[in-house]
C-alpha cells in the first residue's frame, strides 16, 4: 500500500500512462465513427452504466450535447437511462433491478440506434442483459469495460476493453473516452 502522497502521485501517474496505449485502437476508432455518425444523422444515442459507470453516462449526455452544440451548432442526440430516478426506480421496483436498462430500451429504442454499455466490470446483471435486449433491437452496441472487458465485451459490436483490474484507473479512462468523443465531434466545426 502506497502511504506517501508524493509516492502516491507517482504510482497513479504510471498506471494511467501504462494503461492508455494498451486501449484497442481499432475499437476506439471505430466507437468514434460510429458515434460521429449518429450525430451528423441525428440517430439516437442511449447511455447507461452503474455507480461510477452511471456518473459517466450522466457526463457523456452533458458532454455530447450541450458542449458539442456550443460548439458545432448540433448536439449528439444521447440520453443516459440513469438520469430520470423516477423511471430507474419504477421499473427496477416493479419490473426488476436486473432488465432497468433493458426495459428502457424496450420502451424507448428503436433499431438503427446505438447503445453504450459503460461497466467497471462488464459484467452487471443490468449491463449484460440490456447490451442483449439493443442487439435484439437491432442497435447498434458499443461497450467500455475493464477487468479485461468482462461478459459484456462479448455481447457487443464493439468493445472497448481496459485491461487493468483497478476499478479507479478503469472509471478515469471512461471520462477519457468521454472527452474523447466530444473532441472529436467538437472538431467537426460549426454544421
């Protein structure tokens, strides 16, 4: 256990620098093409995670939309399933914790659409079962996820997998793609 704050600094500094270049590069740009995409088609984006995984889906929508319009004149059109409490808790409650993701999509999806399961571990209930309810959809599925990717990386068109098993390390590189993302489509300019 590292005690030093100085030591601590440094260690965390290495595990971030160690971790970006093992990022799949091919995933990555395809992720960005997928999403670039949807936001000149006006296609629908859903976003959704747990515990931290659910702060970064809040952070993508904030990110893809309201900072990509300022800058581009288009928002990317993403919504994070976590942010209405009153739909997670209803359907979690009456339908069931496990499908609070799926039966959003159900609800709400629609084919052609793009799906990004964003999980520490890849494997919540929630997560696996909702990447497998957009595929019946016929969405399109993008998935970031550590602990070598998990179940999830398995389900989706495009994973994204992290390879370290430090849940801290794993939720910065969520932001990263997040930031990632709203570069890109950013850079495209006034549309």
């Amino acid at each position: 256990m590292v005690t030093d704050s100085a030591e601590l600094l440094g260690w965390y500094r290495g595990a971030l620098s160690d971790v970006l270049p093992e990022l799949d590069q091919p995933a990555l740009h395809e992720a960005l093409l997928l999403l670039s995409l949807a936001h000149d088609h006006g296609t629908r984006v859903w976003v959704m995670g747990n515990g931290g995984s659910a702060l970064a889906a809040q952070h993508c929508e904030t990110d893809w939309s309201k900072s990509v319009w300022e800058a581009t004149g288009k928002a990317l059109h993403v919504r994070a399933l976590v942010n209405n409490i009153g739909n997670v808790t209803a359907y979690g409650n009456d339908l069931g914790y496990d499908d609070v993701f799926a039966n959003q999509l159900a609800a709400l999806g629609a084919g052609g659409e793009i799906t990004l399961l964003i999980s520490g571990s890849g494997n919540s209930p929630n997560i696996l079962r909702a990447a497998e309810k957009a595929r019946a959809l016929g969405m399109k599925t993008i998935s970031m996820s550590g602990f070598g990717g998990g179940k999830v990386a398995a389900l989706v068109d495009t994973p994204i997998v992290i390879s370290v098993r430090d849940m801290q390390i794993i939720e910065d590189l969520h932001v990263v793609f997040c930031h990632l993302v709203m570069k890109h489509l950013m850079s495209k300019g006034r549309q």
